[in-house]
C-alpha cells in the first residue's frame, strides 16, 4: 500500500463548502478501495490537503476527479509521498491534530536520501524551540515539496522552529480547528 497526496481547493471556502469536500473526500476514497488517512483544512477554507493510503494509483487517481468530488473546484494529486517523523498506524489511531502547515518546494538537486539524512541529523535542534511541536511531514516521491505539520502557538513559533532546523518555508497555512476529516475505511465505515 501506498499513501497518496490530494490538494483540493473547495468551490465554496465556507465552513459547509469544505464540509462537503470533506464527505465527498470519505467517499472518492471508500469507493477506490483506499483508506482516507487525514484531511486538513487551511484557516481560509481555501484549500484541502487529504492523504490516503491506497494499493492502486489509478484507482485514487479515478476516484479523485472533479465529478467525483463536485464540492472542489480543483483536485491536484494524486502525488505518491512518503510519511516521515510518525509512525502510520499510531497517526491513524491517535488522529493528532495539527495546528500550522508548512509547504516546502524542495530544491531540484535534493534527493530522497540526503533530505532523509538532512532531517534526521536537523530534527533535533527543535528542542531548542520547545514551544513547538514537529508532528509529522509527508514528502512527495517526486522531490517537488513536503508538507510538513507542527502544533504551536502561533506562525512565529512555527517560524522559529523552521529557522532552528535551517528549512525554509514557502507557503504558512494556519489549519482550522476541527474541520480535520476522520479515517474512512475501504468499506466506508468512519473510525
């Protein structure tokens, strides 16, 4: 199985527009055989970022579509990634919640291992910013960005933490609070 990456912008950026992308999301994945593994909205309702853990491609990739998901305006993915920093089956138990999201757009000569070897020699220096929380990242399989999630007080913590590991940030997104989409598995049933 693999896990997969869809960006979804919501037709409309309220709380009930993204609540249908949110359900129609559930849905696409049930119906691909996946199982939606989480779902994050940025504080805007104007994007949607859903990972999904699946065993086809293309599948996902027919399940995710315009008409299949008619509460999103557009769907970018599915991009293969990589779960880094969190154990998959412990994320999928404990749901953590996520307040900030940060998008890197990785360099075009960093490659898997030595970004794999960067952050594992980088993630310590985070313990000199404790006021922030490195959750999880999901890297994309391709090397164009990773999205990585942290729990902090506000966008300067998270900045800091950025800034004690030496990583960049291109895009800040504060994540609403409790628009988070639950895992749905293959058959459909919510956990």
């Amino acid at each position: 199985m693999s896990l997969y990456l869809f960006e979804l912008v919501p037709a409309r950026t309220d709380r009930d527009g993204v609540d249908a992308v949110l359900t129609e999301v559930g849905k696409a994945a049930a119906a691909a055989g996946a199982e939606l593994v989480e779902a994050q909205v940025t504080g805007g309702h104007d994007r949607v970022f859903a990972v999904v853990e699946a065993g086809a491609h293309a599948a996902v990739a027919a399940a995710f579509t315009v008409a299949e998901v008619p509460a999103a305006a557009e769907i970018t993915g599915p991009d293969e990634v990589r779960l880094v920093g969190a154990d998959l089956a412990q994320l999928k138990a404990a749901r953590p919640t996520a307040g900030y999201l940060v998008e890197w757009d990785l360099p075009a000569e960093l490659d898997m291992d030595s970004y794999l070897a960067r952050k594992k020699a980088k993630a310590p220096r985070y313990a000199d910013v404790p006021e922030v929380s490195f959750l999880r990242t999901y890297v994309r399989e391709d090397m164009v960005k990773c999205l990585c999630f942290y729990d902090g007080a506000d966008e300067d913590v998270v900045r800091r933490g950025r800034a004690a590991v030496d990583t960049p940030i291109d895009r800040l997104h504060t994540l609403a609070p409790g628009t988070s989409a639950t895992a749905t598995t293959a058959s459909g049933t919510t956990r």
